[in-house]
C-alpha cells in the first residue's frame, strides 16, 4: 500500500556546498544507485513551518558518499505534483529541524521558475 503526505515551505538559501559536492564523481555514482536518476548537482533548500517530523527509512551513509559528504536520511518525493526527486535530510548536529532539501533529475530553480522566499509543495511518498 502506498501513502502520500504533502508538505508546503519556502525556498531558502542553502550554504552553497551542494553544487560542488554533488559533481563529484562517487556522489553521482552513489545518488545514481541510489535514486535511479541522474541528479542534478545542488540542492534545493526548503523551509518548513514546522520541524520536519515524517519518518524516513531510506538512509545513505558518508562512506557511500565518500569524503566529501555528511550522510543523511532520504526520501522519494514528488515536487510540485510533476517532478521526481528525493528529499534529504542531513545526519549532522545542527541541521535545522524545520529544512529539508530536494534533489531531482531537473534544475529546480530553473524549471519552477522559483526564488528565495518562494513557496514549494512536495509529496513524501511512503511505501
């Protein structure tokens, strides 16, 4: 059986890390495998009006990211009702508790046409 549960938050600026982490080559590799999309490097940062409080069972390690990454808890999503993507959630101290991050095969920004303080929905879709 599957569940969907929407959220709504605003596009954020994130700390300019995702880009380059995600360009290298084992991040590609390891997100490939792991979302069977070919990502698009960055991250889009969202949010929230509340802590993000949804159970995530999909986990990807630092080992698998390589050196350059935290790892985090992931989720499959569907991004304003057209785009698949993933969202993640960074297993580090500090990371808000009200943000997540979403990650799709298409530039985010570019396709929604969005910018910082934009509103965004996404559907955390659980299996």
């Amino acid at each position: 059986m599957t569940r969907d549960r929407s959220f709504r938050g605003v596009v954020v600026p994130g700390r300019g890390l995702g880009v380059a982490r995600m360009s290298s080559t084992p991040i590609q590799r390891a997100l490939r495998r792991l979302t069977d999309l070919d990502v698009v490097p960055g991250t889009l940062n969202v949010r929230l009006p509340c802590p993000f409080d949804a159970r995530l069972e999909g986990y990807i390690s630092d080992e698998e990211f390589g050196d350059v990454a935290v790892g985090g808890w992931v989720a499959e999503v569907v991004i304003e009702g057209r785009f698949r993507g993933y969202l993640f959630r960074g297993d580090e101290p500090g990371y808000p508790p009200d943000q997540v991050e979403l990650i799709s095969d298409h530039h985010l920004r570019e396709a929604l046409r969005l910018r910082e303080g934009d509103e965004i929905e996404f559907t955390l879709v659980e299996r």
